[in-house]
C-alpha cells in the first residue's frame, strides 16, 4: 500500500496515457460500450489526479500537456467537423471565399477547387456539405494555416491545427492561473479544465477550436479586471471571432463600466466605447470577406441550429413532446424562435437586478446566461461544456464538471446506424445534472461572490 501511495501519480499518469491512446487510436464512435468504458475510466484518473496534494501546479500542467501530445497523430474519431475545417482552409488558400459557396455544390458539378475535394466531401458528409459555413474569420484563419502548412495531406492539416489547439489550452492556463491569482482564488483550480478528459479528447483529440476562443475571452477578462477595457474589448471581438457564443455576455459588462463609475454619464461612454470597439473589431475582421451575399448566406446557416437541428437537448425535446401531443406534429420553427426571446429576457434580468460590478460576480451572471441558453437549446453538442466549465472555474460551482462526464451518455446515438438518440440515457443525463445543479445553486450554502 505504501508503495501505491508514494507512486500513485505515476501510476495514474501510465495509466491515463494508455487509457487516451486506445482512445485516440483504437476507437469508433459507433462503439458505445468501449468508449463508456474509456471514459469512465479516464475521469475516475482525473479525479484521483486532482486530489493528489503531492503534485505541484507544474506537474499538472506538464501531465496535462503530455496527455494531449498522445492525439498528436491521431485522425478525430467522434466528430467530422474537421473535415469541414480543412476544406474551408483550402477554399481561402486557393483565393475563393468559403462563405459564398456550398462543397455540395461543387461535388455535383464534378469541380473539384481544392485538393482531395472528394475525401473531404465524403468526410464531412452530406448534411454538413450543403450548408454554408457558420465559423467566424479567426476560426477560418486558423484553418488557413492548417492549408499552408498541409494543403495536400489530411491529417497534416489535422496536426497542424491541432498544435493550434494545444497552444490555445497553454494560453488558457497561462491567463488563468494569473486571474485565479487576481481574485484569489486557489490556483490549481484551472486545472478542473486543463485536465479534464473530455476536453483533452473533445477539444484536442477531435479538433473543436473552443480552446481558441476561450484563450481570447479568458485573456479579455484578465485585461478587463486590470482595468484595460480597450484591450479587453479587441480580444472579446476575437473571442467572438473564433466562436459567436460570446457575444451573449456583451449586455452583462453594463454594470461593469455604469455602476463602477461615479459618473453616470461617464460610466455609459465608456460602455458605449467598449461596444463600438467590440462591434468595429468584429467588422474589420469579417471585412476581407465582405459580399453582398455574405451575411444572407451567414446568418441563414446559424438560424439552422434553432430551426432544423436538434440534439441532446433537455427542456427543448419536453417543449417537443408537448408539441406532438397537442398538435401532433413537431413544433421547432415556434420553439427555436422562442429560445432566444427567454434567453435575451434572462439576460436583461441579469443584467440589471444581478450585481455584476465585480470580476467574480461578472463571471458568475456570464455562467449563468450561458448554462440557461444551453439548459434550452435544441442543439447541445458535447463540446459547448467548454466554455461553462472554463467560466465555472473562477466561481464555486462544479455543475460543469458533473457535465462534462455524464454528457458522454448522449454519444450512444452514433451506436445506432443510422444514428439514433436514445432518450432514456438522455433523460439520465439531465436528470442527474439537474439534481446536482439545484442542490449546489439552490440548497448547499455558498459564501457570497464578491
């Protein structure tokens, strides 16, 4: 037993590297059981790691980076997004504008404008192939130079966007460790994040660029609770720019920049200045891809996640069966509408009846907006848990965390050919969330954020 205390870290460590490269290597998303398996196993290591006061901030951060380096040549096994990635990445390289075009399109017409335009069709398939692309222009800068590095190689492009990935989870320790300092918080708390499986196997291993985003909004906080707006704004519009779910905590910094001045007025300029700057960044960045057809074609592909898509969802598959049972048929158009109408009210009473004058208290309303949103939406993909659990870090909730491991369950769709939910398991899944989310928010007793 002695023996097993001193090296238990070790041990953990051997074991999570071996655990991740049958991961990485030997797995299929089709197979539920075996990746349920991994899985569990990868976060009772996790857990176990996290409890060990023996390791020091840079042995986590040095195991958290050598669990990533195991995907280094790994293809994404759970997701086809990438395949998506690299064929927008081409299309810039090649001076076409990826927002103006479908990959269907071309398929159809036997043009083939990029190199292995076939296998990256076929990779993202079909459904993903006939919609105009939804990544914002950082994001499409980052599979740029997945294309210049790599335009004739698949996995070239996934390595080398991959590094991209592995550099933003640095940053975002870097930048957290030193806000955890600011608001004097315990620093190995980043670590909920930087460590946790789901994110090195979402994020890393099958190449979701939320660690990007998540870099830009993370420093942006850093900045803004230094007092550096201007700065703070520039890197929130990159932020946006990767991802666009940032852009829900803009009316949040009301109190921030109105409430935190002694002067009204002043106050309200310098929000005004913070959103202009905000906005004009996020202009300037689309600019190189400015066409008449641009937003049209843009804003048509994100309204599909409220009118057409539908996965993992909590409240929204209730609204669903209600629907079927009254009128008979399914109600999306209506309830996808109505998603943003409640999530935009409850940001307005957060933003107005909540204190958010505080970085703390700023990061907690931003927590909160969020976990509603996606307690709503009809599309919950596994990886969106990034920014709640990045978010759930600098506060004293660990919902997100209980997330991360129990979303595992909606993946036993792709079991099924062809895929198909099962609602039983996703009804497990929120139903243990939930139970756990309504003890920590509404019956354990918390200190108050400050």
């Amino acid at each position: 037993m002695s023996f097993l205390k001193k090296y238990s870290s070790i041990i953990l460590t051997f074991v999570s590297v071996v655990l991740y490269f049958l991961f990485a290597y030997t797995i299929e998303r089709t197979e539920f059981n075996k990746l349920l398996f991994l899985w569990i196993s990868l976060f009772t290591c996790y857990f176990a790691l996290l409890r060990d006061k023996e390791l020091s901030f840079a042995h986590l951060a040095a195991i958290s980076v050598l669990f990533r380096l195991v995907f280094f040549f790994a293809t994404p096994n759970l997701s086809q997004d990438f395949y998506r990635f690299i064929w927008d990445g081409r299309m810039i390289l090649e001076g076409l504008n990826p927002y103006l075009s479908l990959p269907q399109t071309f398929i159809e017409q036997h043009s083939y404008p990029i190199n292995q335009a076939k296998e990256l069709y076929e990779g993202m398939g079909a459904l993903n192939g006939s919609h105009y692309t939804n990544y914002p222009p950082i994001n499409q800068l980052c599979f740029l130079i997945g294309a210049l590095f790599a335009k004739n190689s698949i996995i070239g492009s996934v390595i080398v966007m991959r590094k991209l990935i592995i550099l933003a989870d640095i940053g975002i320790l870097y930048f957290g460790k030193k806000l955890l300092e600011r608001l004097q918080l315990p620093v190995k708390n980043i670590f909920l994040y930087v460590l946790n499986p789901f994110v090195i196997i979402e994020l890393t291993g099958n190449l979701h660029f939320e660690p990007v985003m998540l870099f830009f909004l993370v420093w942006s906080i850093y900045t803004l609770h230094k007092q550096k707006w201007f700065l703070a704004a520039i890197l929130l519009a990159c932020s946006v720019s990767v991802k666009l779910i940032p852009l829900l905590f803009l009316p949040l910094f009301f109190q921030w920049f109105v409430k935190n001045d002694f002067s009204l007025l002043k106050g309200f300029k310098k929000l005004a200045f913070f959103y202009g700057t905000v906005v004009l960044t996020i202009v300037l960045l689309f600019l190189p891809f400015y066409s008449p057809e641009l937003i049209s074609n843009y804003t048509n592909s994100v309204g599909l996640w409220f009118r057409s898509f539908e996965f993992n969802a909590s409240f929204y598959y209730l609204a669903r069966e209600i629907g079927y049972l009254f009128r008979g048929y399914n109600e999306i158009a209506i309830i996808g509408k109505t998603i943003p109408i409640l999530t935009v009210c409850f940001l307005l009473i957060l933003t107005f009846f909540k204190k958010n004058k505080s970085t703390k208290q700023l990061i907690l309303s931003m927590l909160f907006a969020l976990s509603f949103y996606y307690f709503l939406t009809t599309t919950m993909h596994p990886w969106y848990i990034a920014t709640l659990l990045i978010l759930s870090v600098f506060t004293q909730y660990r919902y997100a965390v209980l997330w991360s491991l129990v979303v595992i369950l909606s993946y036993q769709a792709y079991a099924n050919s062809p895929w198909q939910e099962n609602l039983w398991l996703i009804t497990l899944e929120y139903i243990i969330l939930y139970s756990y989310f309504i003890w920590e928010v509404f019956i354990k007793r918390k200190p108050t954020q400050n």
